[in-house]
C-alpha cells in the first residue's frame, strides 16, 4: 500500500493530499477558492467542517475524483456518542463522501476497548468509509495505541489519521511506529506542519498513504518546480 502511494506520490503529489479547509475564520470566498482549487488539482480528498459541506459539495459537483470528507466530533471528541452518530448522519445528508472521526479518547485511557470499539462501529455502521483520528503526539509511546488500531479496524474502520494539526508536526519515526502497528490492514492518513513536497515524500515514504495538509497547492507547485 505505501510503496504505490509512493509511486504516485513521485509521479503526481496531489494523488495523495488531502486538503485541510478547518480554519474557522474563512469566509465563503475563500471556501470556494479552495474547492475549486482542490477540484482543478484533483486532490484525493478536500477535509472541512459540517458547516462547509454544503458549499464544499456545490462547488466540487457530484461527479469530482476529490472525495469530500467531514470532520465530527472535531478536534476533541468531547461528545456522546448519538451526538456523533447525528453530526454523521447530518455529513452524510449533506454529501460527505467520508468521514474522519474523533473517538472516545476517555473510554482508551480507562482501557474500556469494548465502548470504544463500539463508537467507531455505529458510526461506520451509516455506510461511507470511517477514518479514525488518533493524536499521536499523545499516543504514540502508549501501549494502548496497538489496542487502538486493531479496535479500530475490527469496528469497521477503513483508515487511521495520524495526528489532529494541533501541537508537534507529525515525524516520519512516528509514521513508521504505526505503519507497523497498522500491518497494511488500512490506509493511514498523516496530519500535522506538512507544508513542503520533500516533507510530504518523506511521510509518504515512511508509510503513510495520504497526508492531510492546509498546503496542498503549495506543495503541488514545488513539485512542479522541480520537475
């Protein structure tokens, strides 16, 4: 899985980014400038808020390749559960084409891996693809990381997003630990201060799938540059 993403990665970096719109303070304007500059880039994904969506899927239309992806639950998780299910069943109403979900961070440190579990697996339950975010700046040393993603990807979720965009950037040692852990049984998504195409390889390299960033063009145009 990682050795064709890094393929396509060389060949087409923009086959492999998911671009971040979660700035809170944009306007309308400049959402639409980023979906359409997301759509004529043809990036694997565009992430945004549930308050983007209906924005976000009028200017990629039905028929675009960049998959538009809903945060819930964003960034914390603080929420029950039939809060979450309802912000995805409300994703889903308004055209997510995935969903990157924040878990039940409380239920994984009390070592509850059963409600944790079962979060994930109500969700996934709705039918579009679930990605689950872990903040590996957190978890990364934790045993519990391992319990984690195989909870995850037995609750029926098709990928993991390493990181959140707060704190540290996401490191390449950090890629590999879950790459690892991961064992090809789901696609891997790294966020976190990727903002240059030699960062972007680098993670790719490491064994990350996709990278989320709020620099995808910028790091569409230094590949073109070095071309």
């Amino acid at each position: 899985m990682s050795k064709n993403s890094l393929e396509e990665a060389h060949a087409n970096i923009s086959s492999v980014i998911y671009q971040a719109i979660l700035n809170p303070h944009f306007n309308k304007e400049t959402i639409v400038q980023v979906c359409d500059a997301s759509k004529q880039n043809s990036f694997a994904g565009l992430c945004t808020s549930l308050t983007n969506l209906t924005i976000a899927r009028e200017r990629l239309g039905s028929k675009s390749t960049t998959k538009l992806i809903s945060v819930i639950a964003f960034p914390f998780g603080f929420i029950p559960t039939s809060n979450k299910r309802k912000e995805a069943e409300y994703a889903i109403e308004k055209g997510a084409d995935e969903l990157d979900l924040v878990p039940n961070y409380f239920a994984l440190k009390e070592g509850n891996i059963e409600l944790f579990a079962e979060e994930i697996n109500q969700i996934s339950e709705l039918g579009i693809p679930v990605r689950v975010i872990i903040d590996a700046n957190i978890l990364i040393n934790s045993s519990k990381l391992s319990m984690a993603i195989d909870a995850l990807i037995d609750a029926g979720a098709i990928g993991i997003q390493i990181g959140n965009g707060f704190g540290p950037s996401v490191s390449k040692d950090q890629t590999k630990h879950v790459s690892k852990l991961v064992k090809n049984r789901c696609s891997i998504k790294a966020v976190g201060g990727i903002k240059t195409f030699d960062q972007a390889i680098e993670i790719i390299e490491a064994g990350s799938t996709y990278i989320g960033t709020s620099f995808g063009f910028e790091i569409t145009q230094e590949q073109k540059k070095k071309e």
